[in-house]
C-alpha cells in the first residue's frame, strides 16, 4: 500500500478520532462550565502520554537530542496557533450562536489550502481538484451545522 | 460582530497549525513532533485558562478530571498524532478537508447513539462532504 493512500487513510481516521472528542467534549463541557480548564486538562493528559511514549521507547529521547532549532520554532509556533484556535473558539461561542460560529470555524480546511498554496508551492500542489474538494467539505459541514 | 471575528481567529489558529506543523516535520516523526505543538498548545491555554477561568479549578471533580482525561487521550496521542502523520504523507492542503470529516462522524456518532435524528440536511451535507473527499484523494497525478 502506498504512502498516499496510508496518508488519506490516516487522515480520515483523524477525522474520526476528532468526531468522537466532539461527541465526548459535548457531553462533558455541557456539565462543566469551564471549557478552557478542561481544555488544560486534556491537553495535560496529552503531553504526559505521548512523553512517557517517548521515554518508553527510548526514539523520541534520542531523536530530540539531534533536532534541528528550525523545526522546533515551527512546532512550537504551531501548537500556540491550535491553542489560539481553540481559546478563539471558545470566545467566538460566548459571543456569538453555534449557527453562526460552527460555519466560519469549519472554514479552517479551506484557509490550510489558500496558506499552502502561499507557502509551500515547492512541496505542495494545489489544483482546482482540490480546491473544489475542500469547498464542498466545508459547504457540508455548513449544511449539516446549520439544520441542527 | 466579535463573535465573527473570534470564530475567523479559530478559523485561521486552526488553518495555518496544519501549515507549520508541515514545515516543522521535516526531519522530524510525528510523534515527536506531535508532543512539542502539546507542549506548546498546554502552556498558552493553561496560562488563559488560570487568568479567564480560575474558579473552574476548584470546581473540578474526580470524574471531571477523569473525562477530560479520556478526552485528552482520544485527542492528542491518537487524533493530532493521525493528524501529523497524515499531513507529512499527504501535505496539509489533501489532510485538512479529511479533518474536516470530524464534523460527519461527529453526526453518525451521535445518531448511533444518542437522540439524535437523520434529517435531509444532515444526508445531503454528508453526500457533499464524501464528495468533496472523493475529488481531493482521486486527483490526478
């Protein structure tokens, strides 16, 4: 089996890991009415398990040792721009309907496409194909967020 | 209006992590990678979360505590981990729409399970979004 195919297998299974956090989420924040500190809890819960993964398998000790700084910043910067997203979306909820939050929010596939097609044009091709693949998931999701 | 605006900031917080975690994983496994964007993302919202939410610590319980556990677990060594992996195979413009599907299973998790009903929007949005996954993986080279 190729990478590819084992990416957009991976990708999906993302998708669905994602879905039933949501579900999850939805059933526990709705109890709990401080969404950022269990957002902290979580995310603690994370980085005790995949750094006892670490050290567990001995990999990800000695390859943090040969990191480059580079890809560090960009890891780095990239867990504070999920963290502005989520923090975002929280505010965008206390201010504003689901019906008008959840449509924008679910935008962000598109904006990954319209920044990769600034940023990464040596690695990664953006054709009509795709564009048009990310305008109909995003108008999905919009049609099923907003008959709820 | 502040409430559009927060919602384009998750929009775009969202949009471009899928583009530095890309550029971040070069020479690097996912994994690893995984647990440093963690480690980041912890910080800031730990920080938020103790000047916007401070009496939520107090009101935790044991089982809270143990949900949101369970919610991290799901999240972040499986969900951002298939994330990573996806996007260093695949590249994040052909990943995010798949992520996107979180939405649908979102749906059919909860119409399995829960109360929920299967509408006629909830089946034409679920066809576009196959769809539109349908045009990213079958591309032409």
């Amino acid at each position: 089996m190729n990478q590819r195919a084992i990416g957009y297998g991976l990708a999906l299974a993302a998708g669905m890991a994602y879905g039933l956090n949501a579900v999850l989420i939805r059933q526990t924040v709705s109890a709990f009415g401080a969404p950022l500190v269990g957002s902290s809890i979580a995310l603690a819960m994370g980085v005790v398990s995949l750094g006892l993964l670490a050290w567990i398998t001995r990999g990800g000790v000695s390859e943090g040792k040969r990191l480059p700084r580079r890809a560090i910043v960009f890891l780095l910067i990239s867990g504070l721009g999920s963290a502005i997203g989520v923090g975002s979306n929280f505010v965008a909820l206390s201010l504003a309907p689901v019906v008008v939050v959840s449509p924008i929010t679910a935008t962000n596939p598109l904006i990954t496409i319209l920044l990769s097609r600034l940023f990464l044009q040596r690695s990664e091709r953006v054709n009509l194909r795709v564009v048009l693949g990310g305008c109909l998931v995003v108008g999905g999701i919009g049609v099923i967020t907003l008959s709820r | 209006m502040l409430g559009v605006v927060a919602a384009l900031c998750a929009a775009l917080g969202w949009g471009a992590s899928a583009i530095l975690a890309r550029l971040g994983l070069d020479g690097v496994s996912p994994a690893l990678g995984t647990l440093i964007s963690l480690v980041s993302s912890f910080a800031v919202t730990l920080v938020v979360a103790l000047i916007v939410q401070p009496e939520g610590f107090a009101q935790l319980s044991v089982s809270t505590v143990l949900w949101f556990a369970l919610i991290g677990l799901v999240n972040f060594p499986i969900g951002r981990q298939l994330n990573f992996q996806a996007i260093k195979r695949i590249g994040p413009a052909r990943a995010a729409p798949l992520f996107g599907t979180s939405t649908l299973f979102a749906m059919l998790i909860a119409v399995l399970f829960t109360d929920e009903e299967v509408t006629v929007p909830l089946v034409a949005g679920s066809l576009m979004v196959v769809t539109g996954i349908i045009l990213v993986v079958r591309e032409q080279k």
